[in-house]
C-alpha cells in the first residue's frame, strides 16, 4: 500500500530535477504566451482547412439528363415517354481529383506551418516575456545593489504609467522614507553622541579638581557634587530621549516653564571648573528678574552648553566669558561672549551648518563633529527664536539666543 506522502515526494523530485530556468516566471510566461499563439494559429488554420474541405467536397462531379425516347405500348400504339440518368463530366471527376490532392497538400504544409509556429510561439513568448520582466529585473538590480548604509538609489523607471511603472514609484517611495528615517537616527545619534559629551567634559574637570585640591571643604565638595548631579541629570534626561527615539521613531518634545536666569547660573556654576583649568574668567551678567521661557528646558540648557564649551575651548588664557541673560520687550535672551579667535562675516551663515568645522585638520585632531552650533540653532527655532551672531576674525564672538517669553510671564 503507498503513502500518501509519495505523490508529493514524486513531485519535489520532479522538480528538483528541473534546470533553476525552467522555474522562473519568465520561462512560465514563456509557456503561457506560446500556448496561446499555438492555440491561436491552430485555431485559424484548422479553421481554414475545414471551411476550404467542405467547400470542395459538395461540389458534384455528375449531372442528371432528361432523354425522349419513342417505344410502343402493349396494345403496338407508338408512344415518346422521358426518361432521366446521370452523367459523370470528366472534367469535374478530373478537378475533383486536383482539389483531393491540393488538400493533402495543404494538410501537410498546415501541420508543417503549425510546426513552425510552435517554435516561434516560444521564442516569441520568450522575447515578450523578457520585454515584460524588464522593469522587475531593473527594480531587483537596484534593491540589491542598495546596502543599509547608501539608501540614495531610485529605480526612476520610465516608460508607460503602468502597474509595473507604480510597482517602481511605489518602491522608489519607500526608499525615501526608509532615507529620511535613517537619515533621522543617524542625526540623533550624532547629536546625542555630541552633547554627552558636554556633561562628561563638566563632571570630569569638577571631580578632577575636588580631588586634586587637598584642603577642599565640604562646601567645597558638596558644591563640585551639585554640578555632577545636574550634569548627571542632563545626561539622564538625553538617555531618557534616546530611548523614547528607539521606541517610537520621534524625539522627546517638552512643554514647560523654566527660567533663562537661572540656567544661566547653573550653566556657570558647572563650567566653572573647566574654564578655571584652562585659566579662564568665568563670569555670569543676569537680569534680577526672572526670565521665564515655555518650551524644553533640558534641549535649551544643552544649546546653551555647547555654546560655553565652544568659548571655554576656543578662548585663550586670561581671558574673560560672559554668560548673560536680560529682557528687551517681548522676547528673553540668554548670550555666550568671548575673547577667542572670532569668525570671519563671511562664515558666519555657514557656522550653523551641519558638520562645518572650519580648520578640519584642527577639528580631527580635537575629535570635534561640527555639529554644535547646528545643534544650537535647531533648539532655538523649535522653540520660535532665532540666533544673533556678532563676530569679527580675531575680535572674538558673542551667540545671542532670542526666545519668546512665557504666556504666563508677568509683567
């Protein structure tokens, strides 16, 4: 008794015997369109052949007569009667034979044509069916010539505005929103990999000198330990977005109240250590008042950060940076000055762009991204601000963040 499996099992031997073309689509777009040309031209010429075969077989070859003839009846009286026969024409028996052996011919000749038809039925099927795969074989040809890294190819398929023309926009689409994401993460992560390094950079240099200074209070220390708890708390905070980025594909946005003077201080106060090892003076010029803005304090802080680690860096010993903040009508501003080496007007635009450097080599060597002032400028217009920069080669710079006051802002 067999299995019920053996019938299947003979099937996948089967095909596994089959050459890796015969499984294609083309090759069964092949077959489709040669079986229906064959079909076709069966069709055609046997109709043909039939049609032509009962219009020669009906045609007669004999002919009926009508003959008088004069005989006597039974009573010996003279009588002229009709009488009818056939006649075979010679010269239709003799067509007849011509047209039985024309149909022989034309039999074999059909059989021979349809032949003939077959064979080209499947170079034809094969040629249309390569025109038709065309346009999958160029989508197949980009999508694997694109890697995770380069996602800038387009099919950019021309022709007809088909099924398959769409099948390639469509694709061609998914590509650009697979960029854009992509492109998105990276960003993120180039941001975030820059501005931890910021609240290391502050915790470094403020436990460096607690432990470097062998008569530090416990003034001395609880202060150095405020600093590294709110630069902690800021790298908490970027950790935080990071993972909210990793789950759901956007970036944590926050809506609340914080106060630009006293970011301003706490800025200070934790840049105080750095700025003191590179011998610098660090110094904070704050409105009394207080200067509420409504947005993401923790972004506002980070744009802030990097501008006064960009002046710590860039400012030459014995020199002075000033942190301030005031208040001019509706808008609070909080600006970052100082004494380094200033940048040119015409370079002024192309600061802010992303991955900008300036001296390159310099930069490598200092392992910076050029993504600070980028980093800058995307927080203050997020938060409907803009960016002042006055700045001259050799004369230093001074960034001025201009933000919207508060709704709840009292006057």
């Amino acid at each position: 008794m067999t299995s019920p499996d053996q019938p299947l099992g003979s099937t996948v031997a089967v095909a596994a015997r089959l050459p890796g073309w015969a499984g294609s689509i083309r090759f069964r777009l092949m077959v489709l369109y040669s079986v229906l040309l064959f079909g076709l031209a069966t069709v055609v010429v046997g109709g043909i052949y039939a049609g032509l075969a009962r219009s020669l077989e009906d045609q007669d070859v004999s002919r009926t007569e009508e003959a008088n003839i004069l005989f006597m009846d039974r009573e010996g009286r003279d009588m002229i009667g009709t009488i009818e026969f056939e006649v075979t024409d010679p010269l239709a028996l003799f067509e007849r034979e011509v047209n039985e052996q024309a149909l022989d011919q034309l039999r074999t000749y059909a059989f021979g044509a349809l032949g003939l038809l077959f064979v080209g039925s499947l170079g034809v099927g094969w040629f249309v069916a390569g025109l038709v795969l065309r346009p999958v074989g160029r989508i197949t040809s980009v999508a694997r010539d694109i890697q995770h890294t380069d996602l800038s190819r387009r099919i950019q398929l021309d022709g007809p505005d088909d099924e398959l023309k769409n099948l390639a926009d469509t694709f061609d689409e998914m590509l650009g929103r697979l960029d854009d994401a992509f492109e998105s993460q990276r960003e993120f992560i180039h941001e975030a990999s820059h501005e931890l390094r910021n609240p290391l950079a502050v915790i470094r240099t403020n436990v460096d000198v607690a432990l470097a200074d062998p008569d530090s209070s416990v003034d001395d220390l609880r202060s150095a330990s405020e600093v590294v708890g709110r630069s902690a708390e800021r790298m908490s905070t970027l950790v935080d977005d990071l993972l909210v980025y990793a789950r759901h594909g956007t970036r944590a946005t926050r809506e609340e109240d914080f106060d630009l003077a006293e970011l301003a201080h706490h800025l200070t106060e934790e840049f105080a250590a750095p700025a003191e090892a590179c011998e610098l003076d660090l110094v904070v010029d704050v409105s009394p008042e207080q200067l509420p803005v409504c947005g993401d304090g923790p972004a506002v802080r980070r744009a802030v950060a990097n501008l006064l680690a960009n002046a710590v860096r860039l400012a030459p010993p014995n020199t002075k940076v000033t942190v301030s903040a005031s208040r001019l009508d509706g808008w609070h501003s909080i600006s970052v000055t100082d004494e380094g080496p200033g940048i040119a007007p015409e370079d002024h635009l192309r600061v802010f762009q992303r991955f900008w450097r300036g001296d390159r080599s310099l930069a490598r060597q200092e392992g910076r991204s050029g993504l600070g002032l980028t980093i800058v400028r995307q927080i203050v217009e997020a938060h409907g601000g803009r960016v002042d920069l006055s700045s001259d080669a050799g004369t230093g710079s001074t960034f001025v963040l201009w933000f919207p006051r508060s709704v709840h802002a009292r006057d």
